[in-house]
C-alpha cells in the first residue's frame, strides 16, 4: 500500500500538526441568565450546572471566566411578572435591571465582549416574541419596539445586538435605529435562522418566558426547511446584519454549512439548552465521558462552519482548554 492514511495519525503531535479544526475559546459565547435582586444564584433544574444570577454573582461568573480565557458572553433576563405587559415598554425602560446590569458589566470588564437579546418574549404579558392582537403575532408594529429595544441596550453598553424575534425586516430598522441614534459602530448578530425548535424547553424554564397561548410557528422556521435559510440569510445579510446566526446548532450541521458556503459573513451557531441538556444527562448516568464528549460536541459545530458558537458548554471547555 502507497498510501496508510494511518502514518498521519501514529503520535499525538503528527495529529495535532495535521489537525483541520481548531476550536478554542475565541469562537465560544457564554451564556448568563440576569435576575434582579442580590445573592441570587438559583441552579436551572432542567439544566444542571447552569444558574439563574443577580448581578453580584454574574460578575463573580465573569471574573473567573475571563481568567479561564473567555472573553465572549451573552445575557439573558428574566424578569418578573409585574412589569411584563402586552407592549413590553420595560424593556426599553431605563431603570430595566437588565440594562443597568450592562452599564456595570462593562464598566468593570471593558475588554469583554457582551451580547444583547432583542425581542419582546422576556417582557411581555403574552409571552411571545412579537405584539400579539386578536391571536395573531403582528410583523410591522413589532419592529418599532424591537428598535427602541436595540437602541437602549446600545446605550446601556452592549457591543452585539442580538435580535432573536424572526420579525420580518428587523435588522433593517434596528440598524436604521442604531445609526440614528449614533451607534453605528455596534453590531448585529442576527438569529437569522431560528426554527420552531422542541429544543428550547430548559431555556425558557430559565426565564420563564413561554408563550401563554399558541406556539411560535408562524415566525420561527419550520424544521424541515432547509433553503428558507438562504432566503432568511440573504434578507438578514441585505439588511444589514454583522453576523447570520442558526438555532439550534447540533441538530442542524447541514443548515451551518448550508450558510458557510453561502455567505461571506461570520456563522454563529447556538448550541441550545435542550441539546446541551441531552448531553449532561446521559453524562450524569454513565453513558458518556462529559470531558471527552463535549469537546467532541463543540468541535463538530465548528467543523460544520460555526466561527462562533453560543454554548452553555462555555466555561467547562474553557477549564479543559486550561
């Protein structure tokens, strides 16, 4: 035989010299999940190792983070009942905790990189990610709050909006807003192609946050959909977005590579709560070695043409990368 590939794989260092994808923690997002108040540090049950925090604990998170070598994060909040109302007009409010937090997050930690959540599901009475009116999720009067939105958290500090809504038109009249309101140096990382995915449950137990009635399949993408994503990227891409995202990330590879090779901008893929889920479950039972198989994980994700992936694997690979 000419050819053993084999010979290229007899030693640690041949393997690591012919390696073809090399994650590190520059390509990771941490997600936090913000809760107003202080000492707050409640374990998420349907995601274990993964904490609803105030602000005094996110910090602490983020200090050892960073001293692990990760520099990217993305916060969610969740808000209480009492000041979600059908408009969402707290999200836009300055004395938003979530907003305030921000401010404080990058006051302290100038250098990192922190990543909004744009869409009315935290903030609303009716828990969807649109105005909702007769059951119906409305496009258009949407986006005006989803534009006072951005230009808050723009204000508040974040460096990426993070428009998770699927309104159509969106990144169009947040960037239109960010400009106007002079923030044209801050970023959107769309969720250009979010599905209508079973995969979400621990994440909307973290902020209590599911819709009070019907589901999100009339804005989110089908499942079995794969061109609508080129449509929903090139839109995303035209309206100026910074980075295409997809959602979920593990159970669709095909659709990552589907954008890789499609567009010139950076592919963010978000590794999501349920799939991470899956993963510490079948860690916890004995069936897999969580410190073999989640790099193998992440790594797969990257491979499939994720530059960034918002994992809640984050911190662990950091430590193991360490």
């Amino acid at each position: 035989m000419l050819r053993r590939p084999r010979r290229n794989r007899r030693s640690s260092a041949i393997r690591g010299m012919v390696r073809e994808t090399r994650l590190s923690t520059d390509n990771l997002v941490y997600p936090l999940f913000i809760f107003d108040g202080k000492n707050i540090k409640n374990e998420i049950s349907s995601l274990p190792g993964n904490y609803r925090m105030s602000l005094d604990n996110i910090l602490i998170e983020i200090e050892e983070c960073v001293n692990l070598g990760l520099q990217n994060f993305i916060m969610f909040p969740a808000v209480d009942e009492k000041l979600k109302n059908k408009t969402a007009t707290y999200s836009y409010n300055p004395k938003n905790f979530y907003l305030k937090a921000a401010t404080k997050i990058k006051k302290k930690f100038p250098k990192i990189t922190l990543i909004s959540d744009v869409a009315m599901d935290p903030y609303s009475s009716d828990g969807h990610d649109g105005l909702v009116k007769n059951g119906k999720i409305l496009n258009d009067p949407t986006l005006p709050i989803l534009g006072k939105m951005a230009v808050a958290q723009a204000k508040a500090g974040f460096d990426i909006i993070g428009p998770s809504d699927k309104m159509d038109g969106r990144v169009q009249y947040i960037r239109e807003a960010l400009d106007k309101a002079g923030f044209s140096e801050t970023s959107i990382m769309s969720y250009s192609v979010k599905y209508a995915s079973a995969f979400y449950g621990p994440f909307r137990d973290a902020l209590d946050s599911a819709p009070k009635a019907g589901d999100k399949k009339t804005y989110q993408m089908d499942p079995a959909n794969q061109r609508e994503a080129l449509i929903e990227a090139e839109l995303d891409t035209q309206e100026g977005a910074d980075f295409l995202m997809v959602k979920p990330a593990l159970n669709y590879l095909d659709v990552i590579s589907l954008l890789k090779s499609n567009f010139e901008l950076p592919i963010a893929a978000y590794h999501v709560s349920g799939e991470c889920a899956m993963l510490i479950a079948a860690c916890q039972n004995g069936w897999l070695n969580y410190e073999t198989a989640m790099p193998e994980t992440l790594t797969s994700i990257h491979r499939a043409g994720a530059d960034v992936i918002i994992t809640y694997f984050a911190k662990d690979y950091a430590k193991l990368a360490k």
